[in-house]
C-alpha cells in the first residue's frame, strides 16, 4: 500500500490488476512528508488491532536510509482480547522502489453516472453475488437506466449458451442517474468488497466512462475516498 503524508494530507492507495482504492484523509496538525510502500501484511495484521479499538493510531516513520526505512503504528487503549493493553507497536520494513504512477488510471470525466442508496445497493447484490459464485466467473451486468440501476447475474454450469444450461437472476434499485444509458460487467466480489468499505455512507455515486474504463465507486460527493474496478468485458 502506497502512504504518503504532505501538509495536513494522507494519502493511502492500494491496487492490484483490476482494482484500485484510494484515501486522502485530512488531519489537525502538519504531517513530515512521507513517501513509502507499506507491506500489505502490516496493513493487515493492523487493521486487526484497530478493529478492538476506537483510539487514534500514531505513526512513526525511522530515520533509517532510503532502502532501510521502518513504519511503527503504536495503537493504545486496548479493547476486547486486547483489554489492559496500553499500548501495542506494530513495526514493519517499508518495501523498497517508487510505486507505479496510478494517477493514470483514475477517470477525469464520465458519460454515465449514477447516485444510489448504499444499503439497497447491497441488499440487491448479496443475492446475485451468492447465485453467480457458484458458476465459473463470478460477474454480474451493472446497467445503468434512466432512474434505475439493474443488476443481472447467471451461474452457466457449462460452455453451453445460457438459455440451454443457466440460472438467472436480476435486481433493480432506484437511482438519479445522469448521461448515456450503459451496461458494464463487473467482479461481484470487487463490487462487493468496494460496497462494503462504504457501508456507513448513505449514498454512492458510480461512474462509467466506457465498458474498456475503470468504473468509479465513490460516497456520493466525496473525491477523497474512491474505488476503481476493471470491467470484465463489453456486455453482449
């Protein structure tokens, strides 16, 4: 995961083939400026730790040489099977080289947009998403309507043509949609998994600029806080 700090701004991305995520946040005070991989281990393992407790991570950066580097989360005021902890250093080695340039990546316009409520967005995909992960790819057909946003999914048993050998579903949910009328095909995992990161929003605005772009996930006017996901394919 890329971590870098300037000014009041921390920025956190992480990508891999066919996502990506990204994170500014603001803080009170002026941060050093930080420009480092942080391993994707550590990320996990702290976001285990933070999971038992409300209280403010520190970070902590050493004055090691470039390739030397090393990260220290401290995490206080322990919760759950961390209780009378008072404090826990999570210390791990910054890997080493620049981080690809991502800024490509990330759509500066689109032709169709659409503002959803993130709770029916889930409620409509988990069962597709439990009907397409039985089948050989688990996607779903994102179709933005005018004022709606259809998903249809199939699990297809075989290479057979999906009227012959298929289960079909398809979900509907009310959106303020804006441009063309468009239909991508997506991961149902990589959706999910960027729905619920934005669980605790109330809505999501999704972004397509055509079926070969990123699609844009983000909390409804928030820039600071987005998710890209490769499409799969142009629908049929």
């Amino acid at each position: 995961m890329l971590l870098q700090a300037q000014g009041t701004k921390l920025t956190m991305v992480a990508a891999d083939g066919y996502r990506l995520s990204r994170v500014i946040a603001t803080v009170d005070n002026d941060l050093p400026e930080i420009d480092m991989i942080v391993p994707l281990r550590a990320i996990k393992e702290l976001r285990q730790l933070t999971s038992v407790t409300s209280a403010p991570v520190a970070l902590y950066v050493t004055s090691a040489s470039e390739d030397n580097k090393r990260i220290i989360f401290h995490v206080t005021n322990g919760e759950g099977k961390f209780q009378g902890i008072t404090g826990i250093d999570l210390v791990t080695k910054a890997i080493a080289g620049p981080y690809p340039n991502y800024h490509p990546l990330i759509p500066t316009s689109w032709t169709t947009k659409a503002e959803i409520n993130v709770a029916d967005l889930i409620s409509a995909l988990r069962p597709l998403r439990a009907l397409v992960r039985a089948g050989m790819v688990p996607s779903v057909t994102l179709s933005i309507q005018e004022g709606s946003v259809v998903f249809s999914g199939y699990v297809q048993s075989s290479y057979c043509s999906v009227e012959e050998n298929s289960d079909q579903g398809k979900a509907k949910v009310d959106a303020v949609t804006q441009g063309e009328q468009q239909a991508v095909i997506l991961n149902s995992n990589y959706l999910w998994d960027a729905l619920q990161s934005m669980k605790d929003v109330e809505r999501v605005a999704i972004e397509v600029t055509t079926s070969s772009r990123p699609v844009v996930l983000k909390p409804q006017g928030d820039d600071d806080c987005l998710h890209l996901i490769m499409p799969m394919g142009p629908t049929s």
